[in-house]
C-alpha cells in the first residue's frame, strides 16, 4: 500500500504556487467542465469546416489586403505626406475592424444561429466584474512601463508614427486604433471562441491562443510572450462571463499607455500637451 501523502491540491496548497494553480488549472478544468466536447451531426462538422476556413481567410486578409486599403483614398493624400501617411494608417484600423466583424458575424449569424450578444457584445456581467478588470490592468501596468525602457519599443509605438504631429491627429488616431481592438477582441475572443464552443467545447480557447500570438510576431519579444499570458487570461474571462467588453477596455487602455509612455520617452507627449 503506498503509504505516501497525497499531492497538494488548490485546495490545500498554500502562498504562490496555490494562487498560480487557481489562476491557471482550475480554470481550465472548470471551464473544461462547463463547456463539453460534443461531436454534433455530419452537417454540423461540415459548418464548423467552413467556419475556421473562413477565419483563416479573414487572418489573411487582415495581414496583407487592409493595407492596401489607402488606395481607395483621395488622391492627394497619395503624395508621400505627413497627411497621407496619417491617413493611411487610420484607413487601415478601420478596414481591419471591418474586416474582423463583418464576415464573421454573418457567417455565425447564417450558419450557427449565433447572434452579437451570443458572440460577446453584451454588457453581462461587466460591472460586476469591473474591479477584477481594474485590477488586471494594474498587474499588467508595471510590464508595461518596463517594456517601454526597450529600444524596440520606441521604433514600434506608436504604430501610426506621425499621429503626434499634432493634437487633434493624435486624437483621431487614438480612436480609430479603439476601434479596431474592437474588431480584434470580436474576432478572437467573441468569435473564435463562442462560435465552434458548442462542439469544441473549452478547447476553442488554447486554439484561439495560436493565431492570437502570431499576430504579434512583428512586435517587441516581450510583448509577444505576454500576448499568450494575456489572450488566455481574457480568452477565461470571455468564456465564463460571455462578454468580450472587459476585452476591449483592457486591451485598449494598454494600448493606450503604450502609445502615452512612448511619445512621453520621445518628449512629444509634453509638448502636444502644451500646445493643446
């Protein structure tokens, strides 16, 4: 008979290791338990095909058509300027949130019966949890500021690298770059994980993990690596709250710091305030 004690659970493992596994495994397996894998009928399977066929598409054209959006733009802003290289990375954002929505919710919408609300556009449970989100952006805030110190960093924030010229482009960039976490926090954590759920079950969240984190291949290592930390971390609080709000708040008011704290390093930031 194995005389040996039984391995520590979440239950009764104590200090940081115990947090670590009640923020991670249990999670997972009260998620896992929540959502169950169901195999669904032929049609079904066929449908849920389609489905990621039509999310590698829209990946794709996310990466290279929506830059190549400015063309439709008036052509005077096609000279090489300040003004169109503005514009040109608005008219991006833009496209790339319409290019994340749009198609996507009309195909759960036709095929799997799936509505906004149902795909995370709901304001369920957002306030209650709203001093768990604060608190998130808290943790992250600290990782942030020490990955604005990074060399990398200055030459990457912000994207839209004459939107400091002046105030009111700033402004407008800010915006629009909103917007399109709008469609990032849509497509990732409303409909890759809401839309396969019911026959994938939890498991549509590590398989939102894989292409979340190669979207940020170009960016800063550091970054990159949070970008798992934080997708799952998000990806949870979508799956157990069916809201993607706290998504977009969180995402978009790091963004925002990061563009602050690199215009702030470069000393633009100032003197936009002052003029303003």
């Amino acid at each position: 008979m194995d005389s040996s004690p039984p391995k520590p659970t979440s239950e009764t493992r104590t200090g940081l290791l115990g947090l670590l596994q009640r923020l991670t495994f249990d999670q997972w397996d009260a998620l896992v338990d929540d959502n169950p894998v169901q195999t669904g009928t032929r049609g079904e399977q066929r449908v849920v095909f389609f489905f990621f066929v039509l999310c590698s598409l829209v990946l794709l054209f996310n990466n290279d058509g929506a830059t190549e959006m400015w063309r439709f733009m008036p052509f005077e802003y096609r000279q090489g300027t300040e003004e169109w290289r503005f514009w040109r990375r608005v008219t991006w954002a833009l496209f790339v949130a319409v290019g994340y929505t749009l198609p996507t919710w009309w195909f759960c919408r036709r095929y799997l019966g799936l509505g906004l609300k149902d795909l995370g556009l709901t304001t369920r449970g957002f306030a209650k949890h709203l001093p768990m989100y604060v608190a998130f952006y808290c943790i992250v805030l600290p990782f942030v500021v020490w990955v604005s110190q990074e060399p990398h960093f200055e030459k990457t924030y912000p994207l839209n690298r004459v939107a400091h010229r002046r105030l009111d482009w700033l402004i407008i960039w800010e915006l629009s770059y909103m917007v399109q976490f709008i469609g990032v926090e849509f497509f990732f954590r409303g409909v890759l994980l809401q839309g396969p759920k019911k026959w994938l079950g939890a498991y549509t969240l590590p398989l939102m993990l894989i292409p979340y984190c190669m979207l940020h291949f170009q960016k800063p290592m550091l970054e990159a690596l949070g970008s798992i930390i934080a997708g799952a971390a998000l990806g949870m609080v979508a799956m157990r709250t069916g809201s993607i709000l706290a998504g977009i708040g969180i995402h978009t008011a790091v963004a925002w710091t990061m563009d602050a704290l690199a215009l702030w390093h470069r000393g633009d930031l100032q003197r936009l305030l002052d003029s303003g």
